[in-house]
C-alpha cells in the first residue's frame, strides 16, 4: 500500500512537471524562488517519490528517465512563448533527480531498519 501512495504521489508530480513546463510562460505559477531552485525541488521531490515506490534498479532507470525528460523539455521550452530552455535548468534538474532519488533510497532503508528493530 505504501508503495502504491508513494507511486501514485511520483506520476502526479511528473504530471506537474510536464503541464508547468510546457505552458507559457505567463501562464505559469511563480513561486518567488530561482527557477534553478523550482527545478532542482520539483525533481528531487518527484525522484524522492519514485524512489519510495519502485524497486532499486526500476528507480534507478527512473532517475535517468528524470534528467532526459528534462533535458527534452529545456528544449522544447525554445518553442513556448515566454520560455528558455538552457543548460543550468537541465543541470538543476537533473541533480534534483539524483539527489532526491539518494534522499528516497536513504529513507526508505532507514525505515526498514526501524520496522525490523521494533
């Protein structure tokens, strides 16, 4: 069942992230921080998710998945009005992914650590 939430929680954060990517840009939320920060967070969150929910290596090719859909989007962002793509989005996003994906895994074993001594 947790795994379940925890998946359900990582696709719908996916979603987020293609709907707030591909919009323009003035239809597009802010949140008052770096969008090099909104990006590192949106993915670390959605990797940290994924990582609750999948097995190791599915989570692990997840994580990859992560940084080339980001890096399709920086791209796809050249053709939105009121949109960039670049470089430094890709990086943060891709190490947001990483990141949040160490964050899960630790997490998740830390868990079951503490389910196996109770």
């Amino acid at each position: 069942m947790f795994e379940n939430i925890a998946r359900a929680f990582a696709i719908a954060c996916t979603i987020a992230i293609l709907y707030l990517s591909l919009v323009p840009g003035e239809l597009r939320p802010q949140s008052g921080a770096s969008g090099h920060f909104e990006h590192f967070m949106a993915y670390a969150g959605t990797a940290f998710f994924y990582a609750l929910g999948t097995q190791l290596r599915q989570g692990m090719f997840l994580v990859l998945a992560l940084a080339l859909l980001s890096g399709l989007l920086e791209i796809a962002q050249l053709y939105i009005p009121n949109r960039t793509g670049e470089w430094p989005g890709f990086a943060a996003s891709s190490l947001g992914a990483f990141v949040g994906f160490v964050a899960g895994t630790f997490a998740l074993h830390k868990r079951a650590r503490i389910w196996r001594k109770g």
